[in-house]
C-alpha cells in the first residue's frame, strides 16, 4: 500500500500542479498562424483579446481589445496617438501605415465616419486576422491596402494625393523596416503632407536608436513634439509643417476636444503638458538615410 | 554576395522591404550565375589566358559602376510603369545587377580550366576553388551585413567591392606580364584564386 502511494504520489502531485495553473493562467490561443514576416497569435484572456507577433521571443501585445467594450482602446501608445488631434482636429483624409488588429483606424472611423481613412500594411495574414479576431472592417470610407509603406507613400507622392493626418505605426515586432526611417522616406511623408497635416509617429523610446531617430525627424521637420507617458515604453513623435503651436492652443483644443475622446478611454487633457521640445537625444549622432540606415544593428546596441 | 546583401536595400526606397523583394534578387543572382558559369566554361574552351581572366574582374567591376551611378535613373522609371512592386523589383534586380553577376559567374570555370594541369588533378582543383568562392561568398555576406552597413554608406561599400575587383583584374595582369618575363615559356598554372 504505502509503495503503491509511493509511486502515485508524483502522479498526483504533478496533476494538482496542472489543475492550479490552468485555473491561474486562463489565457486561451484562439488562434494561430505563421505569415511571411512574423509568427501571429491571438490570445484571449477573459474579454481581453490580444494580438502578438513573435510570441516565442517574449514580444510585447500588438493589440487588444476587450471584447465586450470595443470602443474602449487599450494600449497607451494607442491612446497617444490621438494627441495628433490637438494639431489638426478635424482631419478629413488620413493615412495610417501599420494594421496591427486595427483598433486605431477602427476608432478613427468611429470617430470621424466622413473622413477617408486609407491603411497600409505590408502583411495579408495581419489583415486577415484583424478581420476575424479584431472586428476590423473596410468600408465606403476606410480601405487596406496591402502593400509596403514606402512604395505606398512614394506612389501617393507622384500622384500628388495629400493626407492631412498621417500615423506611421509600422514599427511593431522585433525587425524594424529600415526604409522606413530615413530622411528620404520622411521626405516623402513631407510631399504628401496637406499644408495643415500632422504627422504622428510611433517609434522607439530606448537604445541608441532614439538618438539617431531623433536627430533624422528634426533634420527634416525641424523642431517636433516628443510624446513620452511615465508608464509607457513608447514615444510618439508629433510634427506638421508649420512651426509648432504655442502650448495654450494645444490646452485649449484639449478641452474642447476631450468630450468626444471619452468613450475611448483617451485621456487627452493630460497630453499638453506631455508634449515636449526639449532635446533629450545625442545631437552628434548620424542622420539614416537610404545610405545609410543600419536600424536593426543600431536597436541591438 | 556583398552586392547581394546590398542590393535589397538599394531597391527598398522603390519597392519596399518585403519578401518578395528579396526573391526577386536572389532569383536575378542565381539566374545571371547560371548564365556566368555557362559561357565562363564556353570561354574556357577556347585559348584560355590569364589576360582574358584578368577581364572578368575588371568587366564585373565596370558593369558594377551603374548599381552606384544610375540606381535611381534605373528604378524610377520602373516604379513608374509597374505598379506591381514584385514585377517591379524583379525588373530593376535585372538591369542593375543581371549583367555584372554573370561576369563574376565567369570567373569560376574559367579559374578552373586555368588552374587544372591534368584530368586527374581536375576534381581536386574544382572542389578547392568552389570552397575558396564559397568561403569568400560567406564572409563576404557576414561582413556586409553585421559590419560595413554600421560604418559605411551603401554606396561607399559598393566602390570598395569595385576596387577589389579592380584590384584583383589588376595583379592577375601584373603577375601575368612578370612571369611572361621571367620565362619565354608560361604555362600558367594556379596562382589567382580570388572571386
């Protein structure tokens, strides 16, 4: 009897173990998939619902939204980007590069149903699946195209279409697409910038990579605001064309603008006082550009 | 393979960073390979000298010089005509780099004939200047990829592969003029091994 407990005793106990991490951990895979450029995976913990590139490498979520309140976004970085409203309030075309689950083009659909909202995302498999898992859906107003960024923005430029809110959000996952960052790509971002445009980038806020980012944005644009929350490891660079509006324009658009953000959870009155000039980067550092841009070396550094 | 490495991201401002892009060049490389090796041998064939040899080098460097000089000359019109970025970068991988990778594909059989004394010797000969290219091949994409793009701009890289391979053109021909010197009767035997 007591030899028969003996061997069923790790048995059980490795039983047990698996019962209290399944009730703990209750995050289910719904979904898996390998595309050309990332492992994607959506993961659903309760009614959060999340996107992941790469989940094998410790990559942080993509996207999330909670099922049951769709409207609400989740992610800071997400929310700062509608700080981009306090420079141009009332975009009516708007280029978003980058799909991700489509939460943020969703949003700006929502909020803005006139404006023309055209996406860029260089992979199907992520369209696919902000299709299914994200509730994301094209309509009169709002179309995906697949396609890299770059040959999107460049062809945009030669038929001389121009956007007036301009989100680049194409730096998720662990490879950064190195034309995407250098002073001609942004130049082309320029050619297709309306005189009023802003142009909200979400980038990166650590290694040497910042410095390099930095220096190249303010070689192109001059001055810009460098959105950076306490809580959050993203930074948001804001720019337009014009030289930036004095800090009480921007509290003044804030209130007046804050009530329609609610539902989304933005809390836009708080931004103003987090959009900074100050330079915080190594000037010294090299401007990318096509010669030049070895980003991913750069990140690892 | 240093110009391979390179040539994604010379075409990336026209048509993007994605997979097909690379596809189009490696299938443009393979290609111009193929086509090198196969008139390389065909020239082995007939009076094979060092002086012809020498010319591959210097042709693959010249035909090199557009990739730096005329790459947006090249590319814009493309971008212009084809909307499609996977036609469009298997059209521009093969005007830029179609004609200076078959010369270099030359230089393999042509070495071969040179360096082979007798049948015997034949494989042996093959096998070693296949692990020479190879190796050259293999440190030539590492170095481009991990160290040159972090110190140099692109087209900086690409002159310092043009004048290796000026270089390269330049000692065979001054090594062959010695010995021809030296010796009324020159029969070449392996003394060039670079690819």
């Amino acid at each position: 009897m007591k030899n028969k407990l003996r061997l069923l005793l790790p048995f059980l106990s490795i039983c047990g173990l698996l019962a209290v991490t399944q009730s703990l951990v209750a995050a289910e895979v719904i979904h898996e998939e390998k595309s050309l450029y990332r492992d994607i995976n959506v993961v659903q913990t309760g009614d959060r619902r999340c996107l992941i590139f790469n989940v094998h490498r410790g990559d942080r979520n993509q996207t999330c939204v909670d099922v049951n309140n769709r409207d609400e976004l989740i992610f800071s970085y997400t929310k700062m980007s509608f700080a981009g409203l306090l420079l141009t309030p009332e975009p009516k075309k708007i280029l978003i590069a980058g799909l991700g689950g489509g939460t943020l083009p969703l949003a700006f659909n929502d909020l803005f149903p006139d404006a023309q909202i055209d996406v860029v995302e260089v992979d199907q498999a992520v369209v696919n699946v902000a299709k299914e898992f994200f509730f994301f859906e094209e309509n009169a107003n709002m179309s995906v195209s697949v396609n890299d960024a770059r040959v999107f923005v460049k062809r945009a430029g030669i038929l001389g279409e121009k956007y007036d809110f301009i989100i680049l959000d194409a730096f998720g996952g662990d490879y950064i697409p190195e034309h995407l960052l250098t002073q001609e790509f942004l130049g082309e971002i320029k050619q297709i910038m309306t005189e009023d445009a802003v142009l909200v980038a979400n980038t990166f806020s650590t290694s040497r990579f910042y410095d390099h980012e930095s220096v190249t944005y303010q070689r192109v644009f001059g001055e810009f605001f460098n959105f950076k929350l306490p809580n959050s490891g993203n930074r948001l660079i804001i720019t337009q064309l014009d030289p930036l509006p004095p800090r009480g324009n921007l509290t003044t658009r804030a209130q007046s603008l804050a009530p329609s953000l609610e539902k989304y959870g933005v809390p836009l009155l708080e931004y103003p006082n987090r959009l900074s000039t100050r330079v915080d980067w190594d000037m010294s550092r090299r401007v990318l550009t096509d010669q030049y841009a070895p980003a991913n070396l750069l990140q690892g550094n | 393979m240093t110009v391979e490495m390179l040539g994604a991201r010379i075409m990336a401002p026209y048509f993007g960073g994605s997979i097909s892009v690379w596809g189009s060049l490696i299938t443009v490389f393979m290609l111009a390979l193929s086509v090198g090796y196969l008139v390389g041998g065909r020239l082995s064939t007939r009076n094979p000298n060092p002086k012809t040899f020498a010319l591959f080098f210097i042709g693959a460097a010249i035909f090199s010089i557009p990739i730096i000089v005329f790459a947006d000359a090249i590319m814009r019109p493309i971008f212009l005509t084809i909307e499609d970025p996977r036609y469009g970068s298997l059209l521009a991988s093969v005007f830029l780099y179609f004609i200076p990778t078959s010369i270099l594909g030359m230089i393999s059989p042509y070495s071969v004939r040179l360096m082979v004394d007798s049948h015997e010797h034949s494989g042996h000969m093959a096998g070693l200047l296949f692990f020479v290219s190879t190796i050259g091949s293999a440190g030539g994409t590492l170095a481009t990829s991990f160290y040159f793009v972090l110190w140099f701009d692109v087209n900086q890289i690409l002159w310092g592969a043009v004048a290796v391979l000026l270089l390269a053109g330049s000692v065979i021909l001054l090594i062959n003029y010695l010995l021809q010197n030296s010796a009324t009767d020159t029969r070449v035997s392996g003394y060039e091994k670079q690819t």
